[in-house]
C-alpha cells in the first residue's frame, strides 16, 4: 500500500479529489474553494494602512488560513513520508531545452539551480521568485480569484466570468513559458 | 454560535474575491481544524501528482503532457456536477445551513488580472495554494515569493481605485 502511494499519481485519481474539495468546504461550512484570498487576509491582518480594501473582518475568514498551513503541513508529510525514490520523468524535449540553459538537477518540484537562496540576488533569481511572486499576487487580486477560485471553485457553479479568467491565465502562461522565459533563462 | 449579520461588511469582503465565507453562524477557533485536515490532505495531492512541480507547469504550457489538463479538466468535472448535486438535492452543511452560490460578475480585473497572473504562475510554477506546499517540500526560499504575492496583492489593494475594472 505504502509502496503504491509512494509512486506520482496519475491524473485521473488526483483530479477528482481535487474536485471534490469544492463540495468538501461548502458542506463542511459554506466555504467556497480558494486560496488566494489568504494572501488578502495576509494584508489586512499586517498592514492594512486605512486602505478599504483591507479594511474587514479578516478573523472571520481564518478558516482559510488553516486550510493554507493545512497545505504546508501536508506538504511536509508527503515530502517526508511518501517520497517518490525514483527520478522524476520529463517530457525529453523540455529536458533538452532546460539542459541548454544549464538546468540539469531536476530532483524535486523545482529546479534547485533557479530557486534558492544563493540565487534570490541574482538577475534571473530575482526576476523568477521576487517579480514572479509579485505578478501572483498582484494579478489574483486583480482577476477576484486564482486557479483554485476561479479555474476550480468558479468553473464548477458555471460562472463565465471565472471562464475569461481562466482563460486569460493560460494565455499569460502561454506567452510566459514559451516567449519570455526561454529569454529570462539565458540571462 | 450566535447569528451574526454585518451586511455592510460583508459587502466589503465579498467585493471581488471570490472567496467568500458564506456562513452566517460564529464558531470557536477549534472548528477550523476540519478546514486544516482538508487543506492536509489537499496538500498531499498537490505532491504526489506533482501538481506543484515546476516541470509539469512547464510541460502544460508548451503542450508536452497531458498530466495537468487531466488534472484540472478532472477537478472540474467532479466539482460541477457536485455542485449541481448540492442546487438539486439541496444538500445543507453539516450545521444545516443552506448552502449559497453567487454569480460573479465580469469586470476587466478578469481580463488584465489574468493575464498577469498568468504570467506569474508560468514564471514560478506556483499559484497561491501550491505554493505553500513548495515550502513544505523543504524549497524554504519560496517563502520569499509568497511574501512578494503578499505584497502583491497590497499593491493592488494600494491602487484599486485607480485601475481599470
């Protein structure tokens, strides 16, 4: 048993449990389904310097926030204790290309030779984990929602604004992955 | 749990995140480790289907694997037809609460906020939840980028008023 669940789990089985998150929170206490709003009770609770935007009841809304430490919990235990031990598979073209930029260590969920501490002063460092985190944020808040919101929690009650929005995200990704990033990891 | 109904602030909080706290009845603290559980477990998956990983997200943009379509097309399915199971059946929560959906409406935020969100979930292969899951696998430096989504979301907070929506 253990053995299986140590292996990367195939779509069909992750997607559906991820699903069924959505009917999860809303029966457990009329929950809807997203996570970027932690980052907006972040500010409210910290720093919310008279902006309205900021200004509401954040201590209502912490069940969110246990969800998130929930995430970084269960992050820990199957890092810890359901570890894939064989080498992670990729497709051979992106291999290829990562390889040219000089990305070769692919162990783990992502790249070691972009993101650490040593990198974050560099050029390519800062832009990927300073500006990158910076347009998540910037960009949920704007669009009302992120993956969770509006390409799960959104799609799932059929809402079209959640549809443009999820849209919108690809497109970005697109553009991103493809055009600009090939460019930032040259640098 | 005492009922409480502060409809101006709940205006302000439902204004345009969409995740909003529908539930009218107050709790001790202690009924949120049921969300926590959840989020444990929802955490797990992120993992183990590698939902988090950089590469996969890297993959789904330049249309090398299926793995992340699958994933999300899957979610979604399950997640509409629960929730036409809750409208149909009219299924309460567990306090007996009427479950509630409202409809978002469309502004431009949809359109620009996407966009550079986009951006930026392609740059770090993370959005907000995998992001936490990132620190949890020891990449203890992605706490730099969830400070920087924080400040993020400030800024936009900042300048609300003056972009357009």
């Amino acid at each position: 048993m253990l053995e299986f669940l140590k292996q990367p789990w195939p779509w069909y089985i992750a997607g559906p449990l991820v699903g069924l998150t959505v009917p999860a929170l809303l029966i457990l206490g009329n929950k809807n389904f997203g996570i970027s709003a932690n980052l907006r009770h972040a500010c409210a609770a910290c720093l919310p310097a008279n902006i309205s935007f900021f200004k509401y009841d954040w201590k209502k809304e912490i069940w969110n926030i246990f969800f998130a430490v929930g995430i970084l919990i269960g992050g820990v235990i199957a890092f810890s204790f359901l570890a894939n031990p064989n080498p992670i598979i990729i497709n051979e073209n992106l291999r290829t290309e990562l390889a040219s930029y000089g990305i070769t260590n692919i162990n783990g969920m992502l790249p070691q030779e972009i993101f650490s501490w040593e990198n974050l002063f560099t050029i390519k460092g800062f832009l990927m984990m300073v500006v990158g985190g910076f347009m998540i944020g910037f960009g949920s808040r704007y669009a009302g929602g992120c993956t969770s919101g509006h390409a799960i929690s959104g799609l799932s009650n059929l809402q079209l604004p959640s549809l443009i929005a999820t849209c919108c995200f690809f497109i970005g990704g697109l553009f991103m992955a493809n055009i600009i990033l090939p460019i930032i990891l040259s640098l | 749990m005492k009922n409480i109904d502060k409809k101006i602030d709940f205006e302000t909080r439902s204004l345009d995140t969409v995740c909003i706290n529908e539930s009218h009845l107050e709790h001790k603290w202690y009924h949120n480790i049921k969300y926590l559980m959840v989020g444990l477990l929802f955490g797990i998956i992120f993992i183990k289907a590698e939902i988090i990983s950089w590469y996969r997200i890297q993959e789904m943009f330049r249309f090398q694997s299926f793995h992340m379509y699958g994933v999300i097309g899957s979610a979604v399915i399950v997640g509409v037809i629960s929730v036409f199971m809750i409208k149909k059946l009219n299924i309460k929560t567990i306090y007996g609460e009427k479950v509630e959906f409202h409809d978002k409406k469309f502004n431009k935020g949809q359109i620009i906020g996407g966009l550079i969100f986009g951006l930026g979930w392609a740059i770090t292969g993370a959005c907000p939840g995998p992001i936490f899951a990132q620190i949890g696998t020891g990449v203890t430096v992605m706490i730099v980028t969830l400070f920087f989504a924080i400040v993020g979301t400030w800024v936009y907070g900042y300048f609300r008023d003056k972009l357009p929506h």
